[in-house]
C-alpha cells in the first residue's frame, strides 16, 4: 500500500517534469527536490516495514472486547492519536535533535524500547493471571471508562513504535537538507498511518462483513460468511498475542541495538550467535531466531521491571 503512495508520487513527478519543461529551470528543481523526496520516503517506508508490521499486529488488540459500533471510533481515535504523536512530537522533536543533539536520540529510543518490554510484559503476565487484581479493576470499569483507558493505552504504545518508524526514516535521510527530511518524515508519517489504521479497521469490521455475506443468497458466499464470522474471534485472539509478542520483540531489539552501540556487547552477539547457527535453514529461520532472541531479551527486561514495579509501595496499601 506505501508503495503505491510512493508510485503515485513518482507519477506526479513524472508528469509535472513535462509540464516544467517549457517554464524556468526554478520549476525543474523544484520537481527534482519532489523525486528526491519521494525516493527518501519510498526507501525510509521499506526499511521500517517491519515496525510497521509489528503496529498493525499491536493495535487491534485495544479494540477487541468493545460493541461493534464503538469499534472504528475507537480505531480513529488512535489514529488521530497517531498522526499526532508523529507530525506534532516526534517529527519536530527527530528533526531538532538530528540537528542539535544526536547522541540523545539512542538513549531515548532505548528508554522507549524499556516501555515496551514492560508493558508486553506485564500483558503477558495478565493473560497468564486473568483473575489478577489489575483484571478486576478494568472489568470494573464503566465503558466510556475503559474506552478512555484503553485509548491512551493504544497512543503510547504507537509513541513508541513510532518514534522506532520516525527514527528509521530519520536514518535514511540523515544526509538530506534539513527541508527535504521534514518533507520525506511527513510522507512516511501520513502513509504509514494510513495503511496501520486501515488495515487495523478492516481487521475489526470483518466479522460485520461477515454477517452482511451470511446474509447473501449464494449459498458460497454465505459459507464464506458464516466461516468468517465464527473465525474472527480465533484470529483476533491469536492476533492479539502476536502484537503482544511483537511489543517484546521490537523493544528488545531496540534495547539490544543501543546497548551495543553504546559498547554493552554481549546481548547482541548471543543474537546473532543464535541467527548465524541457523543460517544454513533459510532467511525466515534467521528472522524467527533475531524475533525469538529480541522476544526472549524484552520477555526478562520487561519482567525486571514489572518486578521491580510491582515491590513499590502502592497508594492506598
């Protein structure tokens, strides 16, 4: 879906260079700087692609257990949340200390990493307890309430994966003039969320449409409705434990990078140990061991702090 943004901007480019030909060469520049950007956000899209992946895997899980017509206000509600975190904090924030400070931006993507590994954690630790005290408080709550909670929820963690997909783009474009990067972040900022909420809405309306086939008179299309409907909760239970993995994985993995560069070693050579014994087994065998071992590092550091949290005197106790 980015990729046809990214095409469709290569066409506009394509065609405002021959409407240019016949005025000043201030106008072919100014379609050149056009390509240029295209090309930055194109390359900045794909290298982030997996983040991306991973944010469409963890969102849908913050809808799952609402009424169906609160779904897709719920879904815009993060996605306006999104657009904000990006074009409003971490756009100009990534540009200023690309600029004036960019020794910070490692530190803080690590601090964010930490967040993740945290939260996954501790979701993970309420699936494994359902009937823990932090359960009972949500299922107390009012649904306007929970709508409230689960929203805010679902915008932090997007502020962190992100500030992941920002940094990446940011990465690409490093060499650009400082206009050029603004212009390449803005694309990736509006595509990519774009695409995440689009797929995350048609994920969570797809158990409607699959009543609105049940209906149909073929009797093919309604089985495939009827399968629809009865498989959408297995997949939004298995998807919901994918985005949780996910949250592990890209926080790990961002823990592990920035310890390394900042000469904590070990982490990331146990990781690629692990993705160099199964070379021999394929790319998808080298992902499912730099997932696994990322997942396995965010999965203790995540529980480190749930931990440590969790022995801190608590309000009220």
């Amino acid at each position: 879906m980015a990729s046809g943004l990214f095409a469709l901007l290569d066409d506009i480019a394509a065609i405002a260079k021959v409407a240019a030909a016949s005025i000043d060469d201030i106008g072919t520049m100014a379609v050149s700087s056009l390509d240029d950007t295209a090309a930055a956000a194109a390359k900045a899209s794909a290298k982030a692609a997996g983040v991306v992946v991973d944010d469409a895997a963890v969102t849908p899980r913050y809808v799952v257990g609402f009424s169906a017509d609160r779904e897709i206000p719920i879904v815009a509600k993060i996605a306006r949340g999104s657009l904000k975190n990006k074009l409003v904090i971490l756009l100009p924030g990534a540009l200023a200390l690309s600029y004036f400070l960019p020794v910070a931006i490692t530190p803080l993507l690590m601090a964010g990493g930490a967040f993740l590994c945290f939260e996954g954690a501790e979701k993970l630790w309420e699936k494994l307890t359902p009937e823990d005290e932090a359960a009972l408080e949500e299922a107390a709550l009012d649904p306007a309430e929970k709508e409230r909670t689960m929203v805010s929820g679902a915008i932090r963690t997007d502020m962190i994966l992100s500030a992941e997909i920002m940094a990446i783009a940011l990465g690409t474009v490093e060499e650009a003039p400082i206009a050029e990067q603004a212009a390449a972040l803005t694309v990736v900022a509006l595509g990519i969320t774009a695409m995440v909420y689009g797929a995350v809405a048609l994920i969570v309306k797809a158990d409607d449409f699959g009543v609105f086939l049940a209906r149909k008179n073929n009797g093919a299309v309604a089985a495939f409705g009827r399968g629809l409907v009865s498989g959408m909760p297995a997949f939004l239970a298995v998807l919901g434990w994918v985005g949780l993995l996910a949250m592990l994985w890209v926080g790990g993995h961002i823990v592990i990078d920035g310890l390394h560069k900042f000469g904590v070693h070990l982490p990331h050579e146990l990781l690629h140990a692990a993705m160099h014994a199964v070379e021999g087994a394929g790319s998808f065998a080298r992902w499912l061991a730099e997932a696994g071992g990322s997942g396995l590092f965010g999965i203790l550091l995540g529980g480190l702090i749930v931990a440590a949290l969790h022995t801190l005197p608590r309000k009220g106790h």
